[in-house]
C-alpha cells in the first residue's frame, strides 16, 4: 500500500512471532489452540497487510474446503483487509493461477474454497459456516450482534479461527467489553485457553510526549511509522485537549475515559490472601455470630449471597468471609452472551462454585429458602438487601423465618465505610475467604465511584463486568459496622490505616 506497493511484503519480527503462536500451538489433539486472536494496536502498524496474509493463507494452505470471511461494522471498511489480500494475489504470478479474483470474492476453484467481503447486517449472518473470521475496526461495532453471529457460525469447523482487530475506542463500548475480557486473559484473571491477546499500548501513567510510550503502543515504529510523523502528530495535540485524547487513543492506543475510573483492589493483593475450602470454613465457623448482605438480581442474572464473621477476640485478622452464588438455567437465545461475559461459568458451575438453578429465571424462593439453611448453622444478626429486585424477599426473611432483614441503598455514602475497611483488611491481608474463583474474577471488575463529599461507591452501571458477590460482601460487612459497634470489636483496626 501507498509508497510500498508492488514490494514484497515482509514480515517484522513481533508479526513473525505472533504468527508463530497463532499456528504452531497445538492442543492435545494436534489441532490449533487458539480459536480466537485478540489484536489491538495503533493505527499504521501494518494490520491490514498482516491479516490480509493471514487470510490468504487460511484460503489456500489451511486444508479443507475454506471459507474465510472478512466483517466489520460497514461494507467499507470491511473491504480494507479484503482489498489488500485482492492486491496480493493480482501482484502474484503464482496466487493469480490458483485463484479466481473478483469485485468482493476471492475463490479457488480447485478446492471450492472463498475468501469474501460480507455485510454488517448481524441478522443475514447466521446462516453461514466460515472456517476463519477476521473482524476489523472492533471499535466501530455498536453492539456484540455481528460478533455474537459471527462467533457462533464456526462451530461445524475443526480449525475454526476468529480474529478481532482493533484500536482503542469508547469507554464502556462493546469493544472495551472485548478489550477488558482480553486484558484478564493475559493477566491470569479469567483462564482461556484458546482465546490469544496481543494488546500494544502505552502505559496510561506514562509520559505521552515521549518517544519510548509511542514505540510500546505501535510495534511498526520506523517501518510503516515514521518517527516525523508522530513527532509531528504529538506538537499538534498539544495545541487542544480534543486532539490529544485523538493522539493518546488513535497512536498511543489508550481507551479515552478508562482511567477515570480506579480499579479498586490490584489482584495481587486479592491473591496473597488466606483462602480455604467454604466447606471447610462452614464446619470452622459454624455457631458464630454473622452479617450478611444479599445482591439480588434482575430475572436473568447473577445473584450473590456473603456472610461477614467478625473475629474472636483471640484470633489476630479481621474476620471471615462465605460467598454463594446462583445464576438461572439461562435459554439459548443469551447462553453466547453469558459466556462472552464470564467464559468460566460452565465450568464453575459443574465445580460447584456457582449453582445453577433450574428455571429460566432467578427464582427468589429458591434463593429464601437456601439462605435459610444457610443461615440455620450460623447465629447470624442480619442481612442487609440492595433496595433494587429484592421483591418480597425481606418479607420472607423477616417475617416468615424472622431473620432481621433491611433495605441498602448502594450509594458512596452507604458504601464508603465498609469499602474503606475491607480494602484495608484485604491490603493488610488480614480477612480470609474461601477458595472461589468467582470472587478472584469479581474483584477485578470492580471500578470505585465518588460522590462530592469524598464517599468512595462500587460502579454497578457496567453491565457484563459482574461484582454482584463483591458488593453483597460490603452490604454484610457494612450491616456489621452499622450494629456490630454494640459488641467492643475496636481490636479490628488495630495497626489498620484507612485509606
């Protein structure tokens, strides 16, 4: 393209090596690994050119019958990719022989197989069965309905590969949806084997003028990049705040508005803490005085029910914690949707980590009736529910089984307190939970939130990012803080600081 058309197109080495990934891990089966790639760069990195080849070779070398399909959120730019592998095989003597080129389709006739341009329309989709998908400008897409139709067409295909291209879009988009699941997968947070994410980026906290930050978000720097370029581009967002958040999300690949919004417990301190067996802590800590807090959902959610126990007075930590979590027996028509939010849950469930109940819907009964028996082996004072779906439930509890049940708003005000104490608990590692990957997974999805007096709050408007089991933990421990003060258990905050 531009000034290098006609040249050969040569590999750089992060190109080599994540080609080399891609193709040559294998699972048990000797199958490739890797069903999905996640790619997210600056602009000008040479993308294009990469995945055109990529799809070439998923035409022509991948066996099989192929049906390879380039998509994003309009026929144009969908036609980026598929224009440069067009160029690529007219500029080939050797491709041009195999290969029958037209307006919007490339096919081999030798093995019946296509490389094709399709429309953004998620609903025309279904229908289709390719053996590579390469999604570009995931940015762009308004919703998860392309990629939801796209991502489910391939499940007939032994070899079936799905690349999602990217730069850095809209905070709370689809494609910072895809971008967070993609960063958890490379930290160890959500364990997805097949799933590969190669994210270049700048660090947020780093100096944006400077050179260093542009090599890290644009791995072509000196190739396809020329450094006046970005010298260039850098002088004139300094000029106005709108063309450096340009600059920062287009070149330095940072999602405007992510960092305004701070993640509230790094999960290396999540990870030092003592963790048991819940079973082993409910045979440990049956009989004792307990706080709860519920987080009911809305009919086809997650739920989440904790119980806070204060420590004795000869045990030197803040307590303990017991999580149970439940989701509905969800229909087809959302089970995608799901597991894009949560791809462990399947197997969560299975674990026993998270029950699933049977009907299509959270049934609140159900969920009354397995907190009264969970409630029969402690002593526990009361529970506080969140005010939103909590239906009759506190009518139950209270009046049916006389569990002193209260209403919780979640507002920084209600939540600055408990939130403050448990992450001191859990900076100090002084709290001890069960072993629950749920929680490991919902504690990296919660954002704090701050009113104009200072009170720190939980973020609920993030919809797929669940922390239902996190808050229902500050609810229990804040029905603690709001009664427990009547017990002397001043020793908690011994050698605390609050934050």
């Amino acid at each position: 393209m531009g000034s290098d058309a006609g040249k050969p197109f040569l590999l750089q080495e992060w190109q080599k090596d994540l080609l080399r990934k891609f193709i040559d891990t294998l699972d048990e089966n000797g199958q490739r690994l890797y069903q999905q790639v996640y790619l997210e760069l600056g602009r000008k990195n040479g993308k294009s050119s990469l995945v055109a080849c990529l799809g070439l070779f998923a035409l022509l070398a991948d066996g099989g019958q192929a049906s390879v399909v380039s998509a994003a959120s309009d026929r144009q730019q969908a036609r980026a990719i598929f224009d440069t592998a067009k160029a690529m095989v007219l500029n080939s003597p050797v491709l041009s022989k195999r290969c029958k080129v037209m307006q919007s389709e490339i096919k081999v006739p030798k093995t019946n197989s296509s490389y094709r341009v399709i429309s953004a329309d998620a609903k025309r989709q279904h229908g289709l069965n390719p053996s590579f998908v390469i999604l570009d400008e995931l940015h762009c897409l308004h919703n998860d309905e392309l990629y939801t139709a796209l991502r489910t067409a391939g499940g007939a295909r032994r070899n079936f590969s799905f690349w999602q291209i990217t730069t850095a879009g809209n905070f709370g988009s689809f494609a910072w949806q895809q971008h967070q699941y993609a960063s958890k997968v490379r930290d160890g947070v959500i364990k997805d084997k097949t799933f590969l994410p190669v994210i270049y980026a700048a660090d947020p906290a780093g100096d944006w003028t400077s050179e260093e930050q542009w090599k890290k978000a644009n791995p072509n720097y000196g190739v396809s990049i020329l450094p006046k370029f970005m010298h260039d581009l850098c002088n004139e967002a300094k000029s106005s705040v709108e063309k450096e958040i340009n600059f920062k999300r287009f070149h330095l690949n940072l999602w405007p508005g992510a960092g305004s919004g701070p993640v509230w417990i790094p999960i290396d301190k999540f990870d030092r803490l003592e963790k048991h067996p819940r079973q082993e802590l409910m045979e440990k800590l049956e009989g004792r005085i307990a706080y709860g807090g519920l987080d009911l959902s809305s009919k086809r959610d997650m739920t989440a029910f904790s119980l806070y126990f204060p420590p004795t007075y000869d045990e030197h930590h803040a307590g303990y914690f017991l999580n149970w979590h439940w989701v509905p027996n969800y229909p087809p028509e959302i089970v995608e949707r799901v597991n894009a939010a949560a791809p462990m849950l399947k197997d969560w469930i299975a674990k026993g980590f998270i029950h699933q109940q049977e009907t299509p819907w959270i049934n609140q009964g159900e969920i009354v009736a397995d907190i009264v028996e969970s409630c029969s082996k402690f002593q526990v004072h009361s529970i506080g529910v969140d005010e939103w779906n909590h239906g009759d439930v506190i009518g139950k509890l209270q009046k049916d089984h006389g569990i002193e049940t209260l209403s919780w708003r979640p507002t920084p005000r209600n939540c600055n307190l408990p939130m403050k104490e448990l992450e001191s608990f859990i900076q100090h590692n002084r709290i001890i939970l069960q072993d629950d990957p749920v929680l490991r997974w919902q504690i990296s999805n919660v954002v704090c939130t701050s009113d104009k007096f200072g009170n720190i709050g939980i973020d609920k408007s993030r919809e797929r990012e669940k922390i239902d089991a996190i808050y229902a933990m500050i609810v229990a421990l804040g029905r603690f803080l709001v009664v427990g003060s009547d017990a002397d258990y001043s020793f908690l905050s011994e050698g605390i600081t609050i934050l």
